[in-house]
C-alpha cells in the first residue's frame, strides 16, 4: 500500500531533477511528514531502508562536493534526504529505491523540488552528519528544497538537465518487448491501460538519465530486467509501475528474483542483461497481454 494522495500519473509527470533552491528551508512539518512518509509503504526485500535528513546549505554542500564542481551540479539546496541501507546487498539498494522515490513523488505533490544523487556526493560525509548504526550505509542522497524562481536558477536547471539529457526519454518500444527478450511490442496495438501505465513507469528518473529497465509484457505478468547491475534504479521504475497501476485500478504485487540466472535464459535476457523481478497483476482488471480486447 501506499499513503501518497491524489493523483499520483500528475506528480509523475510533473517531477523533474531541480538543481537549483530558492534559500528558504523546508517547513519543519513537511519534512516531518516526508521522513515519516516511509512507514506507509511496502518493502521490496527484508533489508527495509531508512531516510534522515541533512539539513543547512553548508552541510549539503560538504555532502554532495564530492569532487571538483561537482557541487554546481545542484545548487543551494538547503536539505538531503539520505537513503541509508541497514547493509550492502542489491537487494537493499533494490528496496531504498523503491521506497525514496515514492518520497520523492509525495514531495512533487506537495510542490517540493527534489534530484537524485547516487553518484557524486560524498558517502561517508552523508553518513557521518545523520549517523549510522553498525553495517549502515548511506547509499543514496536526494536533494530537497522549494526550486528557485529566479532567472538563474530556471537557466541553471535548464542546462545542467540538457547536459545530463533528462529531457530525453526512450520510446517505449526500445524499452518493452513481447514474450521474450527482442520481440517488437507495439503501444498501438497493446491494451491502453496497460500503455499507460508503462508509459508513466518510464517517467522514473535513472542515474545519468541512462533508463536501464526493460520491460517483456507476458499474457500473466510484466518482466523487468536492467541492461546493467542498477538496483537502485530498478526499484525507482518499480516505484512508478507499482503507483501507475494501482491509479488505473491494476493492483498487483512483485516477485523478486534479482539476478535469477535461470529466469534470465527462460526469457532470453543476452549476457549483462539482469533479471529483477515480475509483477503479476492481482486481476485480470488490467491486461498483461499485448492486445487490446477485440468487440464480439
């Protein structure tokens, strides 16, 4: 289950990365609910993550001044959410992303400003300033904040998200397949639901905007593999189906399998190609198949 309100296809749509804040803190009671919002959902794996927060612009810039300019990269953030992991497994890295981006989507709708760090920002500074428990780590940060209004920070945002090309998003047909791995699906030809609700899945950020996921719809299920190890951004994108579908009244629940050598054959998933996971649908409200229903 899942405690976000409201239209959630909306707040998908509307997220983007924001790397520029206005110099205003976050409303105590927000980030209160946000560091709550965690206890309302579901987990992925038995290695449940934890968010904190680092808040003040100058330990957000000691986290994330990682290496040199890197800093520039988001600007003036006055809070980090911290993902921290109770141990180093890919299938806790699977579950934090799972779980920060359902924060992340609960913060678009509560006109907060957020962007994903997984790889330039400094893990033991993040760790250090919200404090760890024994085999912790802190495997991700996101930045927080009001996004800036100003003529800068719109121009800041805009070119920092060119560079990263984060206005560029694969079609779905490079990304779904049918039945097996390299078998042409074809949105105009599948179930609209289910079109739309891939179509809001792929909304999900990655890191470097590389969207690693691939999708095989099958008549009982939809497969998710990634084309690299991305725990991290399997269970973002896993996030984002899980949401899509229970909007469009398509309920369903992931099976697991991370890194399943036997299941990544049965599909035909090509060396470095890894297997995640299978959400089966709890009815056939909404159709895994490729077709639409024809009339009788």
């Amino acid at each position: 289950m899942s405690g976000l309100e409201g239209d959630v296809l909306v707040a998908m749509r509307q997220r983007r990365s924001v790397r520029s804040y206005q110099d205003l803190p976050v409303e105590p009671a927000l980030c209160e609910h946000l560091l709550a919002f965690p206890k309302t959902v579901d987990h992925l794996s038995n290695f449940p993550p934890r968010i904190a927060l680092i808040s003040g612009s100058e330990q957000t810039q000691q986290v994330l001044t990682y290496m040199v300019g890197s800093y520039g990269l988001v600007n003036n953030a006055p809070h980090l959410l911290v993902g921290i992991v109770p141990e180093e497994n890919d299938a806790a890295l699977l579950d934090l992303g799972y779980v920060l981006e359902q924060v992340v989507l609960r913060a678009t709708q509560l006109g907060l400003g957020t962007c994903w760090v997984t790889g330039s920002y400094d893990a033991q500074r993040a760790g250090n300033s919200v404090g760890l428990e024994a085999g912790e780590k802190a495997a991700a940060v996101c930045a927080l904040g009001h996004p800036a209004q100003d003529r800068w920070g719109r121009f800041h945002s805009r070119i920092i998200r060119r560079v990263a090309t984060g206005h560029r998003r694969k079609p779905l047909r490079d990304v779904v397949f049918s039945e097996k791995w390299g078998e042409p699906w074809f949105p105009s030809d599948a179930d609209s639901t289910l079109a739309t609700i891939l179509a809001h899945a792929c909304l999900a950020p990655s890191a470097h905007n590389r969207q690693p996921w691939r999708f095989i719809v099958r008549l009982d299920r939809l497969v998710l593999a990634t084309v690299r190890p991305a725990p991290i951004d399997g269970g973002i994108v896993m996030a984002h189906l899980t949401l899509a579908s229970t909007a469009l009244k398509g309920r369903g629940q992931w099976e697991v399998r991370l890194g399943d050598d036997d299941l990544r054959k049965t599909y035909g998933l090509p060396q470095g190609v890894t297997y995640v996971a299978a959400f089966i649908p709890a009815r056939p409200r909404v159709r895994m198949s490729g077709q639409k229903e024809t009339a009788k």
